[in-house]
C-alpha cells in the first residue's frame, strides 16, 4: 500500500425505502410466526382457525396477498383504534391523511379468501397468550399494510488506497412510518457515521486490519426457510404444506431441534438416518426419469 492516505472516488447519497408488508397470506403467517413466535406451522393454523371461528380474524387458509376493491378499510382501523396498546396508531391513520395508504398490491388471488386480516376488536383477554400473539401480529400486520413505507437516506462510500478499492455504506432513517407498529421489523440509522468527504480529497487512514476466515457449511433448514421453498416448489399449498412438515417429524425422517444461544436460538430441522435412507431410495428409484412421474 501507498502511505496511510487513500482518495475518495465517490461519495453518493440517495433515498431509501424500507416496504410496509404485502397483505397477508397463509404461508407468510406460518413463516413469520415460526420467526417471531417460535410456532410450529401447524400449530399457528390451529390457532388461526380457533380466532377465525371466534370471529376475530377472517378466514386463515388464503393464498391472497390483495385486498378486494371495495374493501372498508377506514371501518377495520376504526376498530382497532379503541386498544390500549396499538389504538393511538390507528387513530393516527385516521386522522393524518398523509399517514394512510391504500395497502400494496400482490401478484397472487385465490379468488375465494381475501388476505386474513382482524375483522374485530378484542382485547384479548378471552385468548390464552398464544392466541393473543397471533391475534396482535395479525391486526399489526393489517395496519401496517394501511402506513406508508418507511424512509431514509442510504450514503455509499468508495475509498482507493494503493491498488486496492474499499467501500462502505451508512444510513439514516428519516420516517419509521409502518414501523411504528409493525414491531417485528427493524430497521435503525447506522451507529457509525459516513464522514462529510468530496471526490478527489485524500483522507489519513487510522489504522488498517487484514483478517482471514474460511467458508463454513450451510446450516440446517429452519422451519420458515422449509415453508419458503416448498412454496417456491410447489410442494402442498396454503392449507397442506403444515401437514406435510408435522408428517415428515410424525414419522421420524426428521427432528426439531435447537440450535444457537440467547436471541439467535431457532430450531432447526435434522435428517434422521431413516429420512437419508429414504431420499437416497427415492434417488435411486429414479423417479425424474419416468415419464409423466410427479
């Protein structure tokens, strides 16, 4: 390297979005609730069903991620703006017209369900704990929809130093907006602060560090990545894909187990000796080279 001074190159500055969610689907819901909550596919559709056939959320089993034309979206939040905990921010979407917006749009409708959203008000105290997660993750989800992205300002830097190029990027959220009571995202300002530079000025460089590492096998699949990619694949649907999950662990080609410490703990899904027996037959079977075989 030449010396302790690098140039910048370029300094670029741009606005940023961070997404409200897409309204809700089943296999999303199974997915975010194995994340946040740790339930098992299967047991967040028996929760879900139990609050639908209570009347607090609408029909759970959906492969819709858009809201119908007509949908009465003023008379949900209404609803929601009588809780103790989540009220004041669907008071605010009431009031603050530039806090509303109509929900994004997805590419997917089943034509029968709409997206599961809360249909009333409860203050859960009817539900056990568990109900009472989903049925708050439901109603936040839907207002969430209801709010406007949130914002921010994403700075990239690009030093050269010798022959070498190196590049960092900061960010600064301006508006939580959705944030604000979709709690189960983040999304912060970076702690250390991209410095006010130009193209062109040189800069002292403090100190430099040269680390090695090694590539590391991949992890077993969590049981959200698992829904994720039979969603991808085709493999069951909306209203079947928790059953496949709790039959593969139901007959022991699988385990759930933990995995990790603190906050990173998840539980992740092991193949027994049984279940590679039984992929490597069905490899050797040769099933993709049958015509017409599924």
């Amino acid at each position: 390297m030449d010396g302790n001074e690098a140039t910048v190159v370029s300094l670029d500055t741009k606005p940023t979005s961070n997404w409200a969610p897409l309204p809700l689907t089943t296999v999303e819901m199974q997915k975010d609730c194995a994340r946040f909550f740790k339930f098992s596919a299967k047991q967040t559709l028996t929760i879900a069903e139990k609050l639908y056939n209570s009347g607090f959320i609408s029909y759970p089993r959906t492969e819709t991620d858009r809201f119908p034309k007509n949908m009465d979206f003023k008379k949900l939040i209404q609803s929601q703006a009588q809780s103790q905990t989540w009220g004041q921010y669907a008071q605010m979407l009431l009031n603050d017209g530039s806090k509303f917006r109509q929900p994004r749009e997805g590419s997917h409708d089943d034509k029968a369900h709409p997206p599961i959203h809360p249909v009333i008000f409860t203050s859960g105290e009817s539900l056990n704990a568990n109900e009472r997660k989903l049925y708050e993750y439901v109603v936040r989800r839907f207002l969430g929809c209801c709010s406007k992205d949130a914002t921010g300002l994403r700075t990239s830097l690009t030093l050269k130093w010798g022959t070498e190029t190196f590049t960092t990027s900061g960010l600064i959220v301006k508006e939580l907006n959705y944030l604000e009571v979709y709690i189960y995202n983040s999304w912060e300002s970076s702690k250390s602060k991209i410095p006010e530079v130009q193209a062109g000025e040189k800069v002292t460089l403090t100190s430099a560090q040269l680390s090695t590492g090694k590539t590391s096998p991949p992890s077993p699949l969590t049981e959200p990545e698992l829904i994720a990619l039979m969603d991808i694949n085709g493999i069951g649907t909306d209203a079947t894909i928790a059953e496949h999950i709790e039959k593969i662990i139901e007959r022991s080609y699988v385990t759930k187990e933990d995995q990790g410490r603190g906050k990173s703990k998840s539980k992740v899904l092991i193949p027994t000796e049984l279940g590679y027996a039984l992929a490597e037959g069905f490899g050797q079977i040769g099933f993709d080279s049958i015509p017409g075989a599924p």
